[in-house]
C-alpha cells in the first residue's frame, strides 16, 4: 500500500484504530502501532469525565452497545503520554472533548504543547447528559471555531449520521475543521432476554456491522454534494473489504474499532493483510485520495 496522509500525518496505510475503551492504555497503543495500524485515536481526554456511570458493554450478534463516555485518566496523565508519543514519533491522534468550547480549546492548546500533532474532536458522545448529540450546526461551530482559534494543529471532528449531517459538516468547515470523522456511535437498544427489560437499562451507542450501510451512503451523498475536505470513514468496518467500501465512496481513511474487542491484535492484523491484498496497485482499488466518487460535484 502506497504512504497516505491523515491530518497531516504520515502514515503507511489508511487503517486507523479509532477512539474508545482499547485505546484508553499506552502499552495498548504502541502495540496496535508495532501491528501495522496506520495511525491510533485515544480514548477522549476529558478535563472533568463524568462520574458514578455504569458504563459497561454488550455483545450482540451484529455489534456492540456501549454506556461508555470518556477517559478517566486525568488530563495530566494524557500529557505525560502524549509526550512520550511525540519524542517517539508515533502516528498518535488525541481525541478530546470538555464541558464548553472555551474549555475544549485550553485542553487543545495544552495538548499541542505536548508535542502531538493532530486533533479529533469527539464531541458527539451520545451516551452523556441523557443522549447529547451533535444535532445542533451552531453547537458544532462553535466548539470547532473556538478550538481553531487556540491551536493550529489538524484536527478532525467527530460527527454521527442523521438528519442535518451535511448542515454539521458545512458547520465544522467554517469553524476551520481539515477533515470530518463519520459516523460516531449511533442511538441503538437491546431487549435482554433474562428479563425483558433493555440493556444497560437505556438507549446508548450502537456500533458494528449494522451501522456500514448508513455511513457508506453519508460519505456517498456528501461527496456528490461537494464536500471535498478529508472525510475518515468509521462504522463496522471488519475486513479489508469494508475499509476497500468506504474508500471507494469517497473517504480517504477508514477507522477500525468494534471489530478489535476480538483478538484485538490479530483482528487488526488480519484486516490490514485483507485491505493490503486489495489495495495492490495490480488490483482495481484505489489510493486513498487519488479518486474521485462516482458524481461528485467539484
């Protein structure tokens, strides 16, 4: 696979590990890095996580549910880890998140000082307050906006499907985003069994197989509508076909998650071998970034 480029890093090929529980741990990010991936999402850093949740996980035959929110690592503890990635030169990418913009830009600025050197704004966590969402285009503005004017640092953010995404996307371009992420976890429910009630008594993010189409057909329709900035694809991505699907509807890197909470290491391996082998310059796949969806308006 040819060297691509993600929010101004380079790295050696478009898997990239996103965002959650697995990613919460230095020893586990070096080792997803020493595997092949591309580069590697934290856990979002918070300044002040929420506390007392019953944050757990569930299994389901086409994904996972999940209660979680963020990190509960101090904020000091992330520098220190930070750091110790950028003197190494590891394609590290800080997910971060906070309470206000005012507050999510000093917690940029702070990173930047790090030596880290890019940005996913995961504000879109629909597991807090009672099912916060990024449904609001002046709400995704303004953390965006506020961030960009404390740090200069590349950064991506994070955005679910639904309704109005092309207005939140067009939202986080004119706040000075250099690329979307999509799709953060989606509203899902389970029913248990055992006792007929749902699970984790509530409706949390669903994330797995389920939720490809749905993105596929976002990326799809926001490159037909000219949105033309880096988009990182994410959602059940499982082999390399899935990671081949969303390059060709227009994403230029495509995050692995869900799938990595089975053998995480030898998961990731497998689809890296899988996206290598389509990938080849022999085959019909494309490079991620030298390909322009089928009507994209330019």
């Amino acid at each position: 696979m040819s060297d691509v480029t993600a929010l101004g890093l380079p790295i050696a090929n478009p898997v990239i590990v996103g965002s959650g529980l697995l990613t919460d741990q230095e020893r586990n990010i070096r080792r997803l890095i020493e595997k092949g991936a591309g580069a590697v999402v934290t856990k979002t850093i918070h300044p002040n996580p929420p506390e007392g949740l019953d944050e757990r996980i569930v299994r389901l035959p086409v994904g996972m549910l999940n209660s979680t929110t963020y990190s509960k690592r101090p904020v000091n503890h992330w520098l220190r880890v930070l750091r110790s990635f950028a003197d190494d030169r590891l394609p590290v990418i800080a997910s971060l998140h906070a309470d206000s913009p005012a507050e999510l830009a000093a917690l940029a600025k702070d990173v930047e000082a790090t030596g880290c050197r890019a940005l996913e704004l995961g504000i879109s966590c629909l597991n807090e307050e009672d099912g916060l969402e990024d449904d609001n285009p002046d709400r995704v503005y303004a953390y965006t906006s506020e961030t960009r004017s404390r740090t200069g640092l590349p950064m991506s953010v994070k955005l679910a499907i639904g309704e109005g995404l092309q207005d939140r996307v067009r939202a986080a371009i004119a706040g000075g985003a250099d690329a979307v992420t999509v799709s953060d976890t989606i509203s899902g429910a389970a029913v248990s069994p055992a006792t007929g009630d749902l699970e984790l008594n509530g409706v949390f993010g669903y994330s797995g197989p389920g939720i490809k189409p749905l993105v596929l057909a976002a990326i799809w329709q926001l490159r037909r509508r000219g949105i033309d900035l880096p988009v990182l694809g994410c959602g059940g991505v499982g082999n390399g076909r899935d990671v081949a699907d969303y390059l060709r509807v227009g994403a230029n890197a495509v995050q692995v998650y869900t799938a990595l909470h089975t053998d995480m290491y030898q998961t990731l391996e497998r689809i890296l071998a899988q996206t290598r082998e389509l990938l080849d310059p022999r085959t019909d796949f494309p490079v991620p970034g030298h390909r322009e969806p089928e009507g994209a308006v330019t």
